[in-house]
C-alpha cells in the first residue's frame, strides 16, 4: 500500500518499496500477495 501511495502522490516507482513488500510477501507464505505485488510493480513501473 505504501508503494502504491508513493506512486500516485510522487508519480514514481518506488523499487525499494516494492522490493520489501515482495520480501514480506514471501515470508509470510503469501503467493497471492506476492503476485499482487509484483502486478502492481509492473503498473508503476511502466
């Protein structure tokens, strides 16, 4: 969420942010949060 946030306010993609939500993401055994994620990065992103 805070990527997605730092995205729409800064129009920038915020790689670190996304990097530590996938990481979380995988530690917690969350595939699906872990696509989620990766999706929105490739939003932001492009």
């Amino acid at each position: 969420m805070h990527a997605w946030a730092l995205f729409d306010v800064e129009d920038t993609c915020v790689d670190a942010v996304f990097q530590a939500a996938l990481r979380a993401a995988h530690a917690s055994a969350d595939p699906a949060l872990g696509s989620h994620v990766l999706a929105f990065w490739a939003i932001a992103a492009y």
